[in-house]
C-alpha cells in the first residue's frame, strides 16, 4: 500500500465510525443538535452533501440560530455547486455569531468572492 493510500483509508473508516457514533447519540437523544450537526459533517467528510444537508436541517430546526449547523450547510451546498443558498447560508451564520459560526462564514463568504460567485 502507498503512503498516500493509508490516511485515505484511515480517513474513511473514521468517517464511518463517527456516522455510527452520532446515530447512537440521536437514537436516544433526537433533540441532541450537536449530534445531528456533527453527522453531518461526517455525511459532508464521506461526500454525502444530501444527506448532511438534511442532518444540518434538522439542527437547525432544533434550534434556528444556530450558526455553525447554518455554516456547515453552505460548505455542504457549495460542494453541490448550489452558491446562492451557501451565500445565504453563510450570511445567516455571521449575522446569528459573528465570533463562532459565522466567523467560518466569513471567511467562505471570502472564499466565494474570489471564486466569483
């Protein structure tokens, strides 16, 4: 096995075990918001942007100013392609959290910009 292939693989089996992780922790707990977001990253990290998409709505349901699930879901939209809801995504992050959520909503929204979208 080559170098490169190894944190691949490793990268991938963590993925995994953190989606399992965090589906243990909503099965019991399905108010947990933390849960909900962080298997969406794992979702967004295995390039399942769908599936985090609706894990980010539902923290976001759980708790609609939350910015850091508002963040996540525009790196999620913008891995899709879809730039117009990351920007309002990302928009919505920095006026909920300047200094949290939206601080990485700053610096996407940046990125975008100099992307020209």
């Amino acid at each position: 096995m080559c170098k490169q292939t190894i944190p691949a693989a490793l990268a991938a089996a963590l993925t995994l075990a953190a989606l399992a992780d965090f589906s243990r922790a909503i099965a019991p707990d399905p108010d947990n918001k933390n849960a909900w977001r962080e298997r969406g990253r794992a979702y967004s990290q295995r390039g399942n942007f769908d599936r985090a998409i609706a894990d980010y709505n539902e923290a976001i349901r759980l708790d609609p100013e939350y910015a850091w699930a508002y963040n996540n879901r525009g790196v999620a939209y913008s891995q899709k392609g879809d730039y117009r809801r990351a920007r309002a995504d990302w928009e919505q992050a920095l006026r909920l959290d300047p200094g949290g959520g939206g601080a990485n909503a700053r610096r996407n929204l940046e990125w975008l910009r100099e992307q020209g979208h």
